[in-house]
C-alpha cells in the first residue's frame, strides 16, 4: 500500500543509515527538488521520499536528517527481505559510503578556492534507466525545461506513483513530448536497447543513435554514483573551469564527479 493511503496512525518501521564525514543535506535536498519528478518524488526542508520499484515490487520510502552523521529511514515495503537491497541502494544513491574529507582535501589542493561548500556528495538517481531518460531529456537544453519533458512523459505513461519502464516508454507514441523528433528516437532506441540487453553498461550505449559521451557519462555520474566522472563537455563545467586553470580531469582524479558539482556549484 502506497505510503500516503496509509491510515494516518500508522506508524512506519524505521532504520538508522549512518555516515561519516559531512553531508550537506540541504544542498542534496535543493538539488533534489529543482529535479523532481511530481508525484513520484517529494521534497520538503528536511526530507526527501519517493515510490520506486525494488525487485519488481513497488516501495516508499522517506528519507530525514534528525540527528549528526545519520538520516533516519523510513519505508513501507512488502516484506522485510526488501530492506537489505533498499538500504544498499539508497546508501549508494546518496553517496553515504564515500570518504568525503578525503575527496574534499584532494580537491583543495588543486584549487584551493574550488569548494565553497563542504560535505557536497553526489545526489544519485534510483537507477541508470531513469539517470538515462534524464539525461536524454536534458541533452542541450535547461534543467527546468527537461524536467518538465520528465513530468509530461510520466504523466501520460504511468499511474503518477511509478517511473515508466523500458517497456512502457518503447511501445509509446512519444509525441507528445515537445522536443526534437530526434530526440524521442534516441529515447525509444534507449529503451528498446534495454528490453534487449538489461544488464549492458552505460558505456554501451554508445552504439545507440544520438547517445554520446555526455549522455553516459552523466548515466555514470548520477545513476552508478561512480566517483570519476569529470563532466568537461558540459556547458555548466566549461563555463566555471574559466575560474580553475588547474582543474582538469586529471587533476580532479580520482574524484573527478565531485569536481563536477563543485563547478555546478559555482
């Protein structure tokens, strides 16, 4: 049952997801919430909640900071053997594993005016499938206007609660989306490709037509949370790096995803 239907008595089971080093969550939840998907995602001063798909079975989950070094879980999921892959995902989604003050320190001594604020993580996305519509969406063109490509495409493929699948989006007539045509081909290739090779790399997507270096990149970056993902192709970054003549993506390594929200930061 969706978290909202719940009767409002009951109450929620509850984890403890700590961490180490610091974590700026209101920079998260801002980066969070320029980036929402209606209906599916909620943000508020000091949560962050969602419905998603954990091993074919829809969940809920809201996440909040009440205390230092943990954000308090809570989630309504079908059975408790769900909550083992849930924490390891969200743990992996909000970067919660990563050794900050060593990535911050590094950084420093590239450029020591490069970060204004600290305990900046990377705010992850539920998977590589929705980091790749995302960034399909965005491809030379503003936040606000692909999120609000993202909010139309959901409205008229789902049920408001849910991400559309692979499935879901290749079988669709996309015309709806105003965009160009070549764009919405490359989001049915997407898909498609995903029905037929599920567990293919973002690096593979490259065979698609109109999936380039940026596209997976960011897929790495915000879908895989890997740690070295310099975006020096994006417009954002190249317009900041005028400020940082020593940052580049060798020296940014081995942290370079973190260099590129420090520069989107900017």
């Amino acid at each position: 049952m969706p978290a909202s239907d719940l009767p409002k008595t009951k109450v929620l089971p509850s984890v403890e997801l700590d961490y180490k080093g610091s974590l700026d969550w209101s920079f998260m939840l801002s980066f969070y919430q320029r980036r929402a998907i209606q209906h599916i995602e909620s943000i508020d001063e000091n949560s962050y909640s969602r419905y998603a798909f954990l091993n074919d079975k829809p969940i809920w989950f809201r996440l909040t900071q009440n205390r230092p070094q943990s954000l308090t879980l809570e989630y309504d999921v079908a059975s408790d053997t769900e909550l083992r892959p849930l924490i390891a995902k969200l743990r992996r989604m909000l970067d919660l594993d990563a050794d900050i003050d060593a990535i911050e320190a590094h950084l420093k001594a590239v450029e020591p005016d490069l970060i204004k604020r600290t305990g900046i993580r990377i705010p992850g996305v539920w998977s590589s499938w929705e980091a790749g519509v995302r960034a399909v969406l965005g491809q030379q063109v503003s936040v606000t206007a692909a999120i609000t490509q993202l909010n139309r495409l959901t409205e008229q493929l789902t049920d408001l609660t849910q991400f559309p699948s692979p499935k879901i989006v290749a079988s669709a007539d996309l015309s709806f989306l105003k965009m160009p045509q070549r764009r919405k081909d490359s989001l049915s290739a997407l898909a498609d490709y995903l029905i037929k090779h599920p567990s293919a790399s973002p690096n593979e997507w490259l065979a698609i037509k109109g999936i380039g270096p940026w596209t997976v990149q960011y897929v790495q970056l915000r879908g895989l949370s890997e740690q070295d993902c310099f975006l020096s192709g994006d417009l954002v970054v190249k317009k900041a790096l005028a400020h940082f003549a020593r940052l580049n993506e060798n020296t940014a390594h081995p942290y370079g995803s973190y260099a590129t929200f420090h520069l989107w930061n900017q």
